[in-house]
C-alpha cells in the first residue's frame, strides 16, 4: 500500500508539471491564432470590405478561430460593436495583459477610419503579435522542460522523503 502510494505521489508530481508545461504551450498557441485572427481581417477587409459585426460573425463562426473565447462573445452581441469587443476582451482570461492590449487596439481601429488607416493599425497587430508569439514560444521552450523536470524531481524528493 505504501508503494502505491508513493507511485501515485510521483505521478501526481509528474502530471503537476506537464500541467504547467501545457498551460505555456496553449498560451503560445492562443497568440499563433490571434495573429492568424488579425491577419483574416486584413484580407476580409480588403477583399470584401464587410460591415464589421458580419465579419465578427463570419470569423467567429470558422473552426480555427473557435478557440478565442472573446470572439465568440463579441460575435454573439456584435450589432453593439465596439463596446461588444472590448467588453469580451476584458473578461477573457486566458488573453495574457499584452495580447489584450494589442486585441483593444484591433477594436479600437475596426471602423473607426479609413481602409488604408485600419490595414496599417492591423499590420502593426499583427507584427506585435508575431512577436509576442516568439517571445512565449522561447519562454514555453525554456521553462516548459523546466516544469516538466521540477515536477518529476519534485516527486522523486517526496517519495524519498517519505521512505
């Protein structure tokens, strides 16, 4: 019984950092399709130039943007865009401070100006997107094995502990 439950000790420990590990990954991810996000409205907007709740329900409507839990709220109330926007940006968690200060921004532009003045605005989401993708991407590298090790060693330590 005591071997069980050191094994079940050592798992947990294991888990508990690839929990952690994960939870980077997903973050690196969210950011990929963000970027991907900013730039399927550059190219709605320059080929059909919608009216921008229509673009909120296309977008929010196509599988690989499923995952932006703010799109999907703002896309459910877009008829009050931007407020709608800004609301559901501010109540989602998993967008990390600076990702949702570049999501604002994308808000704030959409409509607001000219075509060639929100294609700018997007452009420049978009390359401070990519950029906080490499950043998280390095930082999930680095720290993701880090996770996963503390949590083996971590459970190591407590099963020898508890010989």
């Amino acid at each position: 019984m005591k071997l069980f439950g050191m094994i079940l000790l050592l798992l947990s420990a294991a888990e508990l950092g690839c929990l952690a590990a994960g939870s980077l990954r997903r973050r690196t991810e969210q950011l990929r399709i963000l970027r991907q996000l900013v730039i399927t409205m550059m190219a709605e907007l320059k080929c059909t130039l919608p009216l921008i709740p229509d673009m909120l329900r296309t977008l929010a409507a196509e599988p690989s943007f499923r995952s932006i839990g703010f799109l999907q709220d703002a896309a459910a109330n877009a008829e009050d865009f931007p407020a709608c926007w800004a609301q559901a940006a501010a109540r989602d968690t998993a967008l990390t401070p600076e990702a949702r200060k570049v999501v604002e921004t994308v808000g704030e532009t959409l409509g607001s100006t000219a075509l060639d003045g929100q294609l700018a605005v997007l452009e420049l989401c978009a390359e401070r997107l990519q950029t906080l993708y490499t950043e998280q991407k390095e930082r999930a590298d680095q720290r993701g094995r880090l996770y996963q090790s503390m949590g083996i060693l971590s459970g190591i330590f407590f099963v020898i502990v508890l010989l």
